[in-house]
C-alpha cells in the first residue's frame, strides 16, 4: 500500500479525536470570555452569549 492510499484510509480516522480536542478548547475559550469579561465589564462575545442564554435568545445560543 503507498503512502497515499494509507492516509486515505487513515486520516478520517485519526482526525475525530483531534476534532474533538478543538471542540473542548473552543468550548473553554467561550467560557473563559464570559468570565473575564463579566468580572471586568468588558464588552463582547462572552457578554452577548450571556445575555442571550438569558433572554433565551436561542439563535445564538446554539451553534450554525
């Protein structure tokens, strides 16, 4: 088998955990923006997502 048709085969495989670490990192990013800008009042993603959970906004809440 080459190089090539092994990471045909091989790279879907191997990219669903990488995908997922992302998906915890950007998870955690977002969550560390609403905490920093909530303490220092600082205007931005964290605070829109804030109030749009609270005002049950769900256009934003929920990803595309």
């Amino acid at each position: 088998m080459s190089w090539c048709g092994g990471a045909r085969h091989a790279l879907p495989n191997a990219a669903i955990p990488v995908l997922t670490i992302i998906g915890f990192m950007v998870g955690s990013l977002v969550a560390g923006a609403v905490v920093v800008e909530s303490i220092f009042s600082w205007p931005g993603l964290g605070r829109l997502l804030v109030g749009a959970v609270a005002n049950r906004d769900l256009a934003w809440c929920r990803p595309s």
